[in-house]
C-alpha cells in the first residue's frame, strides 16, 4: 500500500496521472481485499483509506465505479467513524466531491 502511494503520489506531482488509468482496477481490488480482512493491522486500513482518497482525488470520475464497491465504502466509513485515521475525512471528502456518478 505504502508503495502504491509513492507512485500515485509521484505520477500526479509529475502530471502522469493517466498512466495509472490500466491498473486502476487491480488497485482498488487489493483496496477491497483490505477492506474485507476482519484482522487488518491500523497501519494497513491508514494506508488503504489514504490510497483511495489519492485515487479519487487525481483521477476524480474515473474512479467511481471501484469507490461505489461496498467494501470500500464500509472501509471509509469505519475508517471516518472511529476518529482513528487522520485520512479519513480525507478520503471521504475526496470521494463525495469527485468521485460521484
């Protein structure tokens, strides 16, 4: 996930960001299959939430049919109702805002 995020990170900041477009369903699968692990670590959903929140954020619409997934959106939701995850709202914010059918 941490590796993910660089390269997200790095591509966007470089305005490559389309270069993620052919791998964007299997990032967000693994986001899923995070999401749906009962015994994830903190540091593991931390990543997870900022990673889709990245995704949404640079790729916008292009997202919206992995963040409509209900893993995700529970992943979010669990991540912005415990408080414990300083990306979070992040993430939130960044899928109602851009990543909206």
């Amino acid at each position: 996930l941490e590796a993910y995020i660089g390269i997200v990170q790095g591509l966007c900041d470089d305005n490559k960001q389309a270069l993620l477009l052919a791998y964007l369903e299997n990032m967000f699968g693994f986001i899923k299959q995070v999401a749906s692990d009962p015994n994830r670590e903190y540091g593991v959903t931390k990543n997870a939430v900022a990673l889709t929140g990245d995704l949404c954020s640079h790729l916008r619409e292009q997202t919206s049919r992995f963040v409509s997934d209900a893993a995700i959106v529970g992943l979010i939701r669990e991540a912005v109702q415990s408080g414990e995850y300083e990306d979070a709202e992040y993430a939130k914010d960044a899928v109602s805002k851009y990543c909206q059918a």
